[in-house]
C-alpha cells in the first residue's frame, strides 16, 4: 500500500492512544509547541501504512517526507535536534550524558513495569506494581534534587519519566510514604499546557486534571 501524500508532506506521528512511550513523544512535540498528524494505531493491529514504513510495525513512529523514525528515544532526540527551541537536553557533555543514562533505565527499567500492569496477567501485574513501588521508593533522592527529574529544567528525562508518573493512579500503584514531593513534580509538569495538549482522549481520563 502506498504511503498517502499527505502523509510524505507534513510530520506524521502513529501513536497507540495509551502507551507510555508514545507519550513521551507526544510530549516532546507539544513541549516544542510542533503541529503534526497523529494516527491512532492499536497495537495489536497496525494499519497498512505502518507495517510498509516501519519493519517491527511498532509505535511510536514518526515519518517526515522520506525520514521514517521509531523507538521512542530515537524520535524524542531527533525532534529535540529537528526543533531545537525550547531545549530539551542541557549543553554541558556531561549533564547530557548522565540524562541520557537516566532515560535508558526509564525504558529498560520503569516502562516493562507499566506495560506488565497493563498488558499482564495477574501475576504479572501484581509482581509490576510491586517492583514500580520500588523504583519510586529508591527514586525519591532524585526527585528532591533537582526541580525536574535531574536537571534544573525540564528536558527529555521529564518526557520520558511524567507519563509513568500521570498513570500511577490508574494503576494502583501508590506513592512511597516519602512521595509527596514526586506529587509535587508531577504537578508541576501536569499543569503545564504542553502536557495537557499531549495527552489523548483516553489518557485525559487516567487521572484529574490538574490547572
């Protein structure tokens, strides 16, 4: 199936409607203040278009003109270097790395907890909650820190980490007896209209809003 010209002329996203890691990449584009298509994908059975543009037929993925992009970290890069305003990523060598480091044990670590809750039979669920009560428990240092997740600004790490935080409630996994203050962070983040435009109509109601 040929790909539409609509779809080579203007910044296309296929994104599953709640899934963390596309998430982080609506987030990144709202952040950027970006127009662009979204195409609702369920992931279970991707459209035509998806499966001749991306080999894994995983979301997200994003196509602009002939660049065909996937895996969340790829495309939030790619978008932090395609629109460089606001940054997203500090200057200095080392406080990149050390972020870029930070969103490498989101993924291997954080995101396989989301996904065993949501997609898990019940004792994967179960063993996920319990080992994301633990990430956030250790994780409390790093929250109280820094205003945002390691840097004084927000950046791709916040990407990355406020959508597993805007999905705890829904999924039952409650805050360390010392959370207040990843309330706090998240709150900052989730009052912000960038995040309220990233968000699609099913995430909306993973949680209240807050203004």
């Amino acid at each position: 199936m040929a790909v539409s010209p609509r779809m080579r002329n203007a910044l296309t996203l296929f994104s599953a409607v709640d899934d963390v890691l596309c998430h982080r990449v609506r987030l990144v584009l709202a952040a950027k203040g970006v127009t662009y298509d979204l195409i609702p994908v369920d992931p279970q059975n991707p459209p035509e278009d998806l499966i001749d543009l991306n080999p894994y037929h995983s979301v997200p993925t994003l196509v602009e003109r002939d660049l065909v992009l996937y895996a969340a970290s790829v495309v939030s890069e790619y978008l932090d270097e395609r629109y460089p305003h606001p940054p997203l990523m500090p200057v200095e060598p080392l406080a990149r790395a050390r972020l870029r480091l930070a969103m490498l044990r989101i993924e291997h670590d954080w995101v396989p907890q989301v996904q065993a809750i949501q997609l898990g039979n019940k004792q994967q669920a179960e063993a996920g909650r319990k080992r994301l009560k633990e990430l956030l428990a250790q994780a409390v240092p790093l929250f109280k820190a820094y205003k945002f997740f390691l840097n004084g600004e927000m950046s791709l790490a916040d990407c990355a980490m406020a959508p597993i935080i805007w999905r705890l409630d829904a999924l039952e996994v409650p805050l360390p007896k010392d959370g207040k203050v990843i309330e706090e962070y998240g709150n900052r983040i989730f009052r912000n209209p960038g995040f309220i435009r990233s968000l699609t109509d099913q995430e909306k109601n993973l949680r209240e809003i807050v203004l």
